[in-house]
C-alpha cells in the first residue's frame, strides 16, 4: 500500500483586490488555480522527484501534504506515521534567537531533559555535526551545515515521509553533493521516504527513483527516472532536458525552452502547454489532455511524437 496518495488534488487562491475596489470598479473576484487535479502515489522506501519551472505548483503540493494548506478539491491519504518537511532556504526555517539543542529537540521536549539532550545529540552525529555544535546558534554556521541542522531537526520528529522542498538549491554545488549524499545514505539506513521538489533536473536524476513533470499546476508526465532522462516523451520534458547544460554536448545545436509560462490569472484554453508546443494542433488548443499512460498530451496520445 502506497504511504502517499494523492486523488485528484487542487488548490485555489483568492487574489482578488479588497472588497470595495470590486464593487467601485465593477471587477469579479480573481481565483487562482495553483495546483490542478493532481494524482499521484509514492511507495515506501522510494523517492519521487517533482520537476517544473518556478512557479508550476510544486511547493504548493507540498504545502498541501503536510497540511500547511487545505486542498479545494481531492483527497491526500498518508498511511505512515509522521511526516516532516525540508525547506529551502535553511537560515530562513531555523530560528536564529534558539540554540541547536532547542531547535532539534523541539519534537522532542515530551522527554526528560538528560534524554532529550543525548537525543539530540545522536541526530547531530547521524548528520555529520558534532555534540558540542548543540550550543551554538545557527549564524554559527554555513549554508551546508545549517541544512544538516534542518534534517536533524526533522529525523528528531522519527517521520516515515520527508517531503523535501528544493534542498540544495540555496547550496553551493559542492555542498549540494554532500547534502545528497548525506539523504541517500539516511534513507538507506533509517528506510525513509522522500518527495523531493526541485527545479534542478540533474539533482533529480541523481537521487529519484520516479519523476514527476509539473507544468502548470498539472503533472503532464509522471515515469520511471530512467525513462525520464533517456526518453522523455512529454515536449515540455523534453524541453526542460535540452535545456540541462551537457558538456558532452558542446556544439550540438540544442532546442532552448520557448515562451513563458502563461498569466495564472488568464489560463489559455485547452492545453496550457499548447502555447509554446511545437506539437501543439487545434484540439490542443480546445482540448484538456487526459493522462494516459503516465503522458497527458495530445500528440503523444495521437503518435505524431
């Protein structure tokens, strides 16, 4: 049984302007749709990759796993027995005015402080820090190792799900392959499960077992990792990977990512995609595409890809 399921999951903001502006200006209320009927499941002991560009919907999916927002419609249905989060930016989720031990053993203060306070240590060990950092603060720290604090800090909750909001992004390159690392070896040793987001496609291809290709709050292809990066059958995925600098490609004519993503508040009919398609036919442009074998698009349901 899957220990993440989502059915069908969608969530609307209301940006409308203040309430007497509308009614001077005679303007409707303004919904925007963030994340669109996403289904989606992830097996225990797996990493499922979320990929897109900024702004398709996948920090909001997160959000909605862990409960810091309510979907609008659809069902998520979490069987393990804890879940915790990783945020992007490490300074910004720690708190600057607590000392480390304060803030890895804040899911643990149920337990006597002694307890507490070897706990606390023993996670910090797990993540390559030492006992004696449990009394500094985070400004203390570098990028890499206040990242280290922050899964610390959720290994201390024992969670079953780590859903991992772009990681590494805010990293060095050579601090994001320490902290990659690092999960890898945790999930090996402690059997996690890890969602993890990121708009990095050569991060992904390094730890997800499964990808999915956000595009406008829409999953247009969820597949294997490896038929991901060897056969990419959706054109958004196989723009985003022409996109991957490739030194072994160097020369090689390469099909850059075309357009913009389109006004969330003005969304084009049919397809999203079909504005920057190259694919793309008149039923693109009426017509949403179902998911079908793992591909919601058009041409790939009619074999012209």
């Amino acid at each position: 049984m899957p220990i993440l399921q989502l059915q069908s999951v969608s969530r609307d903001f209301d940006v409308s302007r203040p309430w007497l502006n509308r009614v001077i200006e005679r303007e409707p209320r303004r919904i925007l749709r963030a994340v669109d009927q996403v289904s989606f499941e992830v097996e225990r002991g797996e990493t499922l990759g979320l990929v897109g560009e900024s702004g398709c919907g996948k920090s909001t999916v997160a959000r909605l796993i862990v409960g810091l927002y309510r979907p609008t419609e659809g069902t998520i249905a979490f069987t393990g027995r804890r879940y915790q989060m990783i945020f992007q930016d490490p300074y910004a989720s720690l708190n600057p005015r607590w000392r480390v031990r304060e803030i890895v053993g804040e899911p643990l203060r149920h337990l006597p402080k002694p307890e507490r306070r070897e706990r606390v240590g023993e996670h910090l060990v797990q993540v390559g820090l030492s006992r004696d950092d449990a009394e500094r603060y985070p400004h203390e720290f570098s990028g890499g190792q206040r990242q280290r604090i922050s899964i610390a800090r959720a290994l201390a909750g024992e969670p079953d799900l780590l859903v991992c909001d772009e990681p590494t992004s805010a990293l060095d390159v050579s601090v994001q392959a320490q902290i990659l690392n690092l999960m890898a070896a945790l999930q090996e040793r402690l059997g996690l499960t890890y969602l993890f987001i990121s708009h990095n496609l050569a991060v992904v291809s390094l730890v997800a077992d499964r990808v999915g290709v956000m595009y406008f709050g829409r999953i247009v292809e969820l597949a294997p990792a490896a038929d991901i990066f060897t056969r990419p059958r959706h054109p958004y995925t196989q723009m985003l990977l022409d996109a991957v600098p490739d030194l072994g490609m160097t020369g090689k004519p390469r099909t850059p990512v075309r357009g913009e993503v389109p006004n969330p508040l003005a969304p084009p009919s049919g397809c999203a995609f079909h504005p920057r398609c190259p694919y793309a036919n008149e039923r693109c442009r009426v017509e949403v595409p179902q998911t079908l074998n793992g591909v919601a698009c058009h041409a790939v349901e009619e074999g012209r890809i």
